[in-house]
C-alpha cells in the first residue's frame, strides 16, 4: 500500500471494513475476528478515531507481537503487517476457515464496530458457514411412539429400497436419522405426515398465473407431505399444467412435455435438497406463459459460487440428499445442475437460467407463449395474489419504490439499504421503512426479534403486487 493510497482508505473514515488505532491495545484482537469472520478489512494503527495520523513507532516489534496474536486465534488467523510511513496496516484478508475465535469468543463486524456474538448468533453463524448441518440435529418435537405408523414405515422402506425383517428403529440408527432416541430433521421431514408440523416453511407453493407477472392467480396449491411425496405431487402439478404433444409414430403415440420433465425432476429435487430449512421462506414454483420458475430459499451453501455450479456440489443437508440417493431421486452427487443444462440441449428447448443471490436461488425454464395456453389477459379487476382486487390509481414516492424494488431482488438489512441506495439513516429513511411494513408491504425475516442487528426485510405479496401496479401505471404513463 502507498502513502497515496492510505490517505484514501482513511478518507473513507471507520466503516465495515476499516477500523481505526491510536496504538496497539488489547482490543485489536476483537477487530481481527470481527473482519475474520466477515469478509476480511483493515485495521490502521496510528491512527485517531477522526482520521488523524498520530504515527506509532517500533514496526518490527509490533509486527512481531501482531503475528503471535494470530497465531494465537482458533484456527489461526492469516494477516498481512505492513509499514506506510509511520503508520501500520494490518491487512485480514477473507478467511477459508469460519468462524474465528479468540479466547474462546466469536466476534462479528456490526456497521463501524465490533460486537461480541451471543449463543444464538454464533449457531446462527455455525449455520450460515456450514460448520453445522441442520438436516442432522434432533427433531425435538417428532414423537416416534407415537407418530411413526406401520403404514409409513412400510411405504419409506420400500422407497428406500430397505429389507423389511430389519428392526425399525436400528434402521434408522445405522441411517443417522435418529439420534438419543429421537430423529433427525432429515428423519422428520422423510416421515412426516405434515412436515409442517417440524418446520413449518418446508412446504411448496405452486402456482399458474396468467401472462408473464404474477398479478393474477389461475391456480396454486399448497404441498405439506413428506418430502418425497411432496416431490411427487410437484412433478405431478407441473406435468399437469405444460403442455404435452402428441406425437403419432408407426408404433402409436408418444407424449412429449413442452420441457424435459428430468431436467424438471433435478431442478425440483435440488431445491428440496439444498435448501435452508431454517429460513422463513418456503420453496416456490410458479408456472408462468413464458416460463417456469423453482425458486428455492436460501442462496449457495458456504464455499460455493456460481461458477462452481455444475462442477462441484456443497449439500447443504448431507443427511437428506444421502436418502434422496438411496430412493433414486437424485444420481451422483453435483450433478444436477450439470443434467439439467445437458437434458434442456438434448430436448432442444432453450438453456434454463440459474440466477443466485445470498438468499435464493432460482432455475428458469423458458417456454414458447405461443404454446403455452395460458390466457394473456382477462376481463374484469385483476386480483392480487392475497386475494381481493387491487386498488388504483397507485402512487408511492420515488424512495419508497426504491426500497421495494431492492427487497424484491433479495431480503435486505438496514444498512444494506443504506449503502444500496447510497443514503445516510435519516428520519425519511426510517420513515418510509417503517410506513412499508405497517401498510404489508415489507415484512419481518425475524418476526420474534424486530430490533436484532440482524433483522432483514422481505417484501410481501402484497408489495409484489404494488410493484406490478406500478409498472403499468408507468407504462401508461
């Protein structure tokens, strides 16, 4: 780093990724865990907290007892020491190895500082990093006594290709999905008669709506099963909303699905493999007249990118995909994204997009709207997805809309709103966040904790709805 470029990052001031010392104190270790265990940052030494250089002196010295407190960290923490003038900057570039800890506690970076994590944020970010998969901790409120029947049992064993003169509950054992004798997440969701009953947005919305937005619903049913049936029916809806051809051979007729339908199978089971259980959002397919979307919460598992997609393949519940293997729904593992690109070209029907962001990911198959038979438009007032029709003219203020449309590409913290829209937490700001979630058009990610540091905002239906208005409002205009 140059004299030139350090007068610009202290220009910056303190922020998520910079921070500010007058000297070496103790606290540096709170900093260095903190940047650890986000995405890595700067900390200056010999610096004031107004920007001011002050200088420290002894650099060989400081660097020597800046690397033995990295060494020191759980796992031990790579830093780079370097000298500009007077000043020291410890660089922490992002780390391969979360979470970070240092004498036995877990430091986040929380705006300009550093907070210590409490026990629910470090299993919350034990989660995020995969350290820990929910699919295999214990299901506290499965009763096996009492809710596992003969009749699910016989119908899981056959599915999962298990001899019947093995005692059940050893099965389970020697599968992992039961634990001190009670089952697993991964268990629970398998013999589940409601699987809403142990997490409750593990259901799958499907929905057909008319044209190409989703102001209109034709047709949505809601799927609560188990998971495999759950799979099941969501083939069976799709297979019974496309369009199929018939096709007269020598031999007598072939029916042939508007789309692959195993490209459909590994998109739908990726996403009921994949997804983060412990988010609040459920799994949605939506069947438009110019595609199909399967829209799945929770975005890559840590250690993926997108580029890795169709090559590599992080479960995010191990436990899960290994009885979706054993009952031949998915095949090799990290597969699926690959075949479903392979199916599409082999079927010669356009090249599904995969779109992800740190809390979705979502598959695309395009279709031909002029086989879709889907009506464009109808007559009468145009209903909303959470039913009644939706009332005009709609005005919202250039903000608001703003906040809206940057919640519909992903569920968004305050600050990441903030530095989105590139604006200050002024009193119109807060305003007009606080006036969206009374009206509905925001919600909650964290309904029991509305004040956490870690609350995000996800735009409702309704505030779908209003965004759509508001595109035709425009287009009139």
């Amino acid at each position: 780093m140059t004299s030139v470029e350090l007068c610009d990052f202290i220009s910056l001031g303190e922020g998520f990724t910079i921070e500010f010392k007058r000297s070496l104190t103790t606290s540096i270790s709170r900093e260095l865990c903190a940047f650890a265990n986000s995405s890595g940052g700067y900390v200056f030494i010999g610096v004031e907290d107004s920007g001011v250089i002050c200088g420290v002196q002894k650099h060989n010295k400081l660097k020597s007892e800046l690397q033995s407190i990295a060494r020191s960290f759980d796992p031990a923490l790579i830093i780079d020491v370097d000298s500009v003038d007077t000043v020291l900057v410890v660089s922490v570039p992002a780390q391969n190895s979360k979470p970070y800890s240092f004498s036995g506690k877990f430091y986040l970076r929380d705006g300009a500082s550093s907070q210590q994590m409490n026990r629910n944020e470090i299993r919350e970010f034990f989660f995020q990093e995969g350290v820990v998969h929910f699919d295999e901790t214990l299901c506290d409120s499965y009763n096996l006594q009492k809710e596992l029947t003969k009749e699910m049992w016989r119908s899981f064993i056959k599915k999962a290709k298990i001899p019947e003169n093995i005692e059940p509950m050893q099965v389970l054992e020697n599968l992992h999905l039961k634990k001190d004798e009670k089952l697993t997440y991964a268990g629970a969701w398998m013999l589940a008669k409601d699987i809403t009953k142990y997490s409750i947005s593990a259901k799958v919305l499907c929905a057909l709506f008319m044209g190409t937005t989703r102001t209109n619903i034709l047709d949505r049913q809601e799927y609560t099963g188990d998971l495999y049936s759950i799979y099941r029916n969501i083939i069976n809806y799709l297979q019974a909303k496309l369009n199929t051809e018939f096709i007269i051979t020598g031999t007598g007729r072939i029916e042939r699905l508007e789309l692959p339908v195993d490209a459909l199978r590994e998109a739908v089971v990726n996403a009921l493999a994949h997804r983060d259980y412990r988010s609040t959002a459920c799994i949605q397919v939506h069947v438009f007249r110019d595609r199909v979307e399967i829209i799945s919460p929770g975005g890559l598992p840590a250690g993926m990118t997108k580029k890795d997609l169709g090559t590599k393949s992080i479960p995010r519940n191990p436990l899960l995909f290994g009885i979706f293997f054993r009952m031949d729904v998915v095949e090799q593992l990290g597969s699926g994204i690959k075949r479903i690109l392979e199916l599409s070209r082999e079927y010669g029907t356009p090249k599904p997009v995969i779109e992800t962001n740190k809390n979705w990911v979502t598959v695309t198959f395009p279709r031909n709207p002029t086989k879709a038979g889907i009506p464009e438009k109808t007559e009468g007032p145009v209903k909303g997805p959470v039913g009644g029709p939706v009332k005009g003219p709609v005005s919202l203020s250039v903000l608001k809309r703003k906040i809206l449309l940057q919640c519909e590409k992903a569920d968004c913290s305050r600050d990441v709103l903030l530095k989105v829209l590139d604006m200050k937490a002024s009193g119109y700001f807060k305003r007009s966040l606080r006036e969206l979630l009374k009206d509905g058009n925001l919600e909650y990610t964290m309904l029991e904790k509305p004040g956490s540091r870690l609350q995000k905002y996800r735009l409702t239906e309704k505030g779908k709805s209003l965004i759509e208005e508001l595109d035709k409002t425009k287009r009139k205009e």
